[in-house]
C-alpha cells in the first residue's frame, strides 16, 4: 500500500496507542495528512509540544459519541484507525453506561460515518477480554467487534470494508501493571493478585506494526491476531525487582486467571499463517474468506490461551521489553 497519499484519522490519538501509530506512521510512511481525533484539548496540547507538529498532522477535538462531530472529521478520510476506548477494568465496572456510550456507541457512531463519507478502510483495535468476556470492559468490546464486522453487509457497493486487530496486554501502555511495579519497587514489595496468573505480552510498537500490517493486508471482516508470547506475573515481577517481596492480594472483580485470544468456537472460521491468525467471519456471506487459500485451518477444538501458548519469555527476555519502559518512567515521561 502506498500511505505517501492516504488520509488517516486516528480516533484516541492522544492515547498510549494513538501517540506510538503516529509517530511511526509519520517517521516511516509518510501519509499525506494524519488526523487526531480525541477530546482532550490538554493531552493535544501537551502532544504538539513534544513534537508532534508536523505540517501533514492536523488536531481534531471531538468524542466518539457525538456522530455529527465524527462526520465532520471524517470527510476526506481514507482510513480510520479506531483506538478511542475506555479501557480501565474498574472504572467501566462502575461506570457501565459510560463504557457502553464511548465502546459500543462510539464505536457504531465510527462505522455510520465511515460509512455516510466513503472511508476506504476502518480498523478498530479490540483486546483479549472481548473472548468469552469475565468484566464489562470485555463485554463492551466483543459488542464493538460484532458491530465493526458485521458492518461489512452495509457497506453494500461502497468501498468501505471493516477489520479488527485482537491482541493482548501491551507493555508500558496507559493501564498496564508495569507503571505499577515500577512505583512500588522502592518499598521492596510488589503487591500480585494471584501467583498462577499469566498474560499475553507484546510492545507498543509491536501493537503498532501488527496494526498497520493488518491494514494493508485487509479484505474486510476479519479480526486478525497476532502470535505473541505468554509471561506469568510472578515472572514479570522478578523481571522489575528481583529482591522484592511479592504479596498476593486476589484477583480483582472481573479479572482472568488466564486470558484467550481465540475461544474454541472461533477455532472454526479461523486460519493461521506463520505470524498471525486470522478469524473469518463465521457465517456473512460477503467477504473475508480469501485468507483459506493463504494460511491453514486450525485444528478442531484449537484455542489460544494465555497459560497454554508455546511461546513464554523468560526473565531476561522480560527484562529487554521493559528496560525502555523503566527509561520513561524514570525520567518522568510514563506515569
């Protein structure tokens, strides 16, 4: 694909994700124009002044929800990709309308304007917990994901096709347990919900790259997801401070022991090449099959899990993801 004369809107652009996206985007693709979209005049702010000020970026204040502000960013769009999303487990547990109006509603205000404006290409990122989901952050994104694929059968003769990318824990990211071992390793005691617990892992610009893969490679209808490697907790822990006392304090409403990627139902309509899967549609008759002639079909009764993956870091591996983690967050740019 050539990005040199694409338009790309990046909805939560002022996000872990969105800020990563665009600066590789920018540094290596070099598209015609790049669109933030997000509703934090602040973060926007904060993000031009650290450099992002390009002439080809453009800052676009505006909420998923609002689906007249979304059309208006829209025009001219070839590709949108969808990160805006609240994400945090607990907060969406008590605040449920409002994990519904920004992931679920937002995500349909998204597909309604891509639609009405002619966007090429529509991605919207999803996350292990949407597979048989155990809190309502999950629930909200399996709902997203259904909306995003089965938009396809609306597209009728447009041109606009719609994907999703599933993948798990990003190391570093706004959320993620890394931060919190880094603050508490000066106590000597890093507090663990349970010591069975594992997790997929993968970098932010791992997350990135997996992205703008499944962009170019989209036909429309898939949820493409990556082979990454598994870590446990403990391990994880040891790999931020290896003397540090561990204190297992449960596991909070609506956590995981283990997370799925791929849930043995999805095994069905899914076929894996040689650094992804691909999940086809299960049953639309439109597109999103030409992945069979690509890939091979899984084994019945496959199923990508967190504690049975074939792919663990060690500590030391573990270690090399999260040294330029410890960097920023020691120099005050992670918090």
């Amino acid at each position: 694909m050539d990005w040199t004369n694409k338009t790309v809107l990046v909805t939560g652009g002022t996000g872990s994700f969105g800020k990563k996206f665009i600066k590789i985007l920018l540094e290596k693709y070099n598209p015609a124009k790049v669109i933030v979209f997000s509703r934090d005049e602040l973060k926007q702010h904060e993000m031009r002044v650290a450099g992002f000020n390009q002439e080809n970026l453009r800052y676009f204040i505006g909420d998923v929800r609002d689906l007249g502000r979304l059309r208006r960013a829209v025009e001219g769009v070839d590709i949108v990709v969808h990160a805006a999303a609240l994400k945090q487990v607990p907060a969406c547990e008590y605040n449920p309308i409002e994990a519904i109006k920004t992931n679920i509603e937002g995500t349909s205000n998204v597909v309604e304007a891509a639609l009405d404006s002619g966007v090429r290409r529509v991605l919207m990122l999803s996350t292990d917990k949407a597979v048989s989901p155990a809190n309502l952050y999950g629930a909200t994104k399996l709902a997203a994901e259904k909306l995003t694929i089965q938009s396809n059968a609306y597209a009728g003769g447009r041109e606009t096709r719609f994907s999703c990318v599933r993948y798990g824990n990003v190391v570093g990211s706004r959320g993620s347990v890394v931060p919190v071992f880094l603050r508490q390793r000066d106590s000597g005691k890093l507090t663990i919900t349970d010591a069975r617990m594992t997790r997929f892992w993968l970098s932010l610009e791992q997350g990135v790259n997996f992205v703008i893969n499944a962009i170019e490679k989209m036909y429309g209808g898939e949820v493409f997801v990556p082979k990454i490697p598994s870590t446990t907790i403990p391990d994880l822990a040891k790999a931020i401070a290896p003397d540090a006392e561990l204190e297992v304090i449960g596991i909070r409403p609506g956590e995981k022991l283990h997370e799925v990627l791929i849930s043995e139902d999805e095994a069905r309509s899914t076929i894996e090449l040689e650094d992804m899967y691909v999940v086809q549609p299960a049953t639309s008759p439109w597109f999103g099959y030409e992945w069979e002639s690509k890939g091979n079909k899984v084994p019945e009764g496959f199923r990508y899990a967190s504690d049975t993956n074939t792919e663990w870091l060690s500590v030391d591996e573990i270690k090399e993801i999260v040294n330029p983690i410890e960097k920023e967050f020691l120099a005050g740019k992670l918090s």
